[in-house]
DNA sequence: AACTTGCAATTAACATGTTAAGTATGCGTG
DNA sequence: CACGCATACTTAACATGTTAATTGCAAGTT
C-alpha cells in the first residue's frame, strides 16, 4: 500500500525537525525576552564571548546566520551596547567586532538558566538518545549534497 | 576539564537542528522557486490536496504554521489562484479552505521531483538511520515541556 | 436580553530568512 | 598604472516567525 502522496508530518523529515527545534527554542527563547536580546542576536554574543574579536564573515559562519541577516543583528546589537565595530587594520573592507563588557555580564547573567535549560534537556530526553540524536544530525548534515542527479 | 561556556555548535542541538534542516530544505526550496511558491505555501497545498477542506485553523496544525503567518500565507495562494476561501455555513467565525485545480496541477507537477529527492535522502543517508533520526525526533517532540522546575 | 467569556481570524510591529543587486576595497596581471 | 575579477559587506524586496492587540462572532450565565 505504497501511497503516491506525502508522508505523515510525523514521518516528514523537515517538519519533524521544526517541531523538535521549538521544542527546544522555546525555553531559550522566552529567558532571552525578559532580557530583550533574540536568539540569534544570543548566538552572536556567545560567538565573540568564546572566539574574541572576530570579523562579521567569522561570526556568520559560526552561529550559522546569513550575511544579509548578520548586517542587522550587528547593527541592533551595536545600538543595544552589546558590541563595538572598528575597521580592520589592514584590509578595509572587513570589520573587527567586539563584544562589549554589557554584552559578557548579559550573557553571564543568563548562561547559568542556559545550562539548566540544557541540563534538563539531557536529563528529560535521556544523555544517550541525545548524544545519538546529535550525531545522527551531524551525519546528516555531512551528507554530499546535489541530489540532482 | 568540564568548561564553563557554550558547547560546541556540533553539540548544540538548536544549531544542529537547524543545519539538518537547511539540508534537508535547500534542494526543496530550489524545486519550489521554481514554480512561484515557497516551501510553506507548498506544505499548506499538499495539507489541502491530502485532507480536502479545512479551516485555516486546522490548516496552521497541520502545515505547523502560526496563525499570522497562514493568514498572509492564504492570502498569498488565493491570489495566485491556488486556493478558494469561503465562509463556514454555521459559524461565520471560521472559513473552509479548498485547493483550485491549479493548485492540484501545481501539485501533479511536482510531486515526482518531490519524492525523488525523498528518495536521494534515503538511500544517501541511509534508511534505518533516516527512521532512528526521525523516532528520535518525534520522541524529543513528545517531551513534557515546562522546564522550569 | 445584557454580560461575560471564549474562539477564529486578522492586524500590527518588529526581527529574521532568503535571494538578488549594489558598493567599496583588495589583488593579480598586462 | 589601468583593467578585470574576487571578496566583504550592505541594501533592497519580499516572505515568514513571533508576540501582542484587535475585531467579529459564538455560547453560557444571570
């Protein structure tokens, strides 16, 4: 009874991958907005918080954002005193980013609710079937892409 | 040497989650522009063309999409003739939402490439891993939520 | 019937996702 | 040095995500 038509949500890869993000954005998501900061905004902070100075290229590559949507959250966070920008020494065309001292005591005041919100996580769904999930997905996304073939 | 800061992007889930999802999506949303119509415009077409005629709330769970964005997401289908919107005959509240014939034909059209990518997924990533990933995501979904304990 | 409460859908406001253009700078080559 | 091409953002334009407020209608209560 092999159907000719879509697969049940729940057997839908890119769905079931949506619902699991929210499952676990939520949280994260609702700590961040008593602070005022988004998620991705978050990211970035944590980003320049570990890795330092860092130029706009870096960072979008490390918190997985766009160009387009990076120029943004650099510009909020910059009118927020999160950061800093100063031009890059010798190329011209690149920035150096900073994460200002506002910007470490916000994410200092939040990371101990982050790691709850973590802990729990491993702790409710299981360390195990984390570790597997979390492999399982970066297997995935090592796939070759170009399925045109 | 347990640190005191982020995990790893390969080792945070959110980020993982979004990564799979990218490519897993990234040869749909080609498929798609190609037509005119985004991946979630597609989602709420194949929902109406599989389970007939629904109000749009039902649309929202089932497509899993906020109502604000399917009321945009609706408007955007009737225009482009793929959809029909008329009122509920006992509650003037709600509407019934049906997919045109050139919906269904968008549809028709892409359904093939559609499953054939499915296809690529599977056999690339591999079948049983493709399940175990998809068991483990329905099972995080499943998880009580309310972390804050 | 007036009141209250709840539900369906929309609107509003702001942030991001996504693709395509545009700008300015760096770099190699003739 | 002039030219052409690549790189690092930035803008633009449109669609969606997200939360809160709003509108219109339904249902139950007094």
């Amino acid at each position: 009874m092999t159907r000719d038509t879509a697969p049940d949500t729940n057997r839908s890869l890119p769905i079931a991958l949506l619902r699991a993000r929210e499952k676990v954005m939520g949280p994260i998501r609702a700590m961040l907005a008593d602070v005022g900061v988004t998620e991705q905004q978050w990211r970035v902070l944590r980003v320049l918080a570990e890795r330092g100075t860092l130029d706009p290229t870096e960072i979008a590559d490390r918190s997985c954002l766009l160009m387009p949507s990076l120029t943004r959250i650099l510009q909020a966070l910059t009118t927020k005193g999160l950061i800093t920008r100063e031009a890059h020494p010798t190329d011209k065309r690149r920035q150096l980013v900073t994460i200002t001292d506002a910007g470490r005591q916000l994410i200092a005041d939040n990371l101990k609710e982050s790691q709850r919100l973590n802990a729990w996580l491993r702790e409710s769904f299981g360390a195990d079937k984390l570790d597997a999930l979390l492999d399982l997905l970066n297997e995935l996304d090592a796939l070759e892409r170009d399925p045109r073939g």
